[in-house]
C-alpha cells in the first residue's frame, strides 16, 4: 500500500488532468492561484479544483488502536467559471456556455483513476451554482478514497 506524504497532492493531478482533456478552457486553478485573482480580472471559461474537506466513514472513528489504516473520502469541488453579461438577468448565455463544460469535466473525471493511493473518482450532490458580476460558476462535486 502506497504512504500518502501530501494529504492534498491529489489537486495537483486533478488540475493537470483536467487541463488536458477539457480542451475549452483558458485555465485550471487551484484554490492557491484563486486567493489573489479579482474577479473582474478573471480569465474564462475556466475550472477551479477547490478542496471541500473528508469524511471517515462511520465506525472507522471508534477504531480505538493507534496505526490501523483508515479510509478517508476526500471531497473536491470543481467549479466551471464562464463570463456573459448577454441576457444577464435570465443567465442563459452563461448556462449556454457552461454546459458542454460541465458535461466535459463530468466526461474526464467520472471514475477518472488518479495517482495512487487515491482511488477512483465518484460523483457526489453537488451546491448550486452561483452567478455575480455576469460571471457564473457551476460546481460539480467529486470524492476520492485515500487510505491512511
């Protein structure tokens, strides 16, 4: 069994595989290149691969022994960004845009194998989107098993 030394490498290989198979966007961010980009500043369309926290599956908290390997589901948010300020108040130009996006970040990530260890990715319920400034962002949520 491979040892995770970086809990979060995984975003790095999600960023590189997103970048090289959705071919419509202009960047894939990660939440480090998010904390100084203005959104006015923005560059669409692009995707940002957010780390949403884990969840330890139930009973594995009452283990009691200390070094026993232990599953943990990792959530990453990945949020495709598109800029249209035609029909702004209705956003279909943005929903437009977005959804052979959405449809080609779906397409490379559902059951995409990253590096081990982390095991294949899983569609989860995902928030819903939001809109600011004729921006709109449309998140789709994955998770990931690593075990520790």
């Amino acid at each position: 069994m491979a040892t995770v030394s970086d809990y979060l490498a995984v975003e790095a290989a999600l960023i590189a595989h997103i970048g090289d198979t959705v071919g419509s966007l202009k960047k894939v961010l990660g939440a480090a290149d998010l904390a100084g980009v203005q959104e006015r500043q923005q560059v669409t369309p692009a995707v940002h691969v957010i780390y949403q926290g884990d969840d330890v599956p139930t009973g594995q908290h009452d283990r009691g022994y200390f070094g026993s390997p232990q599953v943990v589901h990792q959530r990453w948010l990945v949020a495709v960004a598109v800029r249209n300020v035609r029909g702004i108040r209705e956003g279909t130009a943005m929903r437009e845009e977005a959804g052979p996006i959405l449809a080609q970040v779906i397409t490379a990530l559902e059951a995409w194998q990253p590096p081990a260890p982390w095991r294949p990715m899983k569609r989860a319920p995902s928030p819903p989107p939001w809109y600011s400034n004729g921006f709109g962002y449309f998140p789709l949520l994955f998770t990931t098993e690593v075990v520790l």
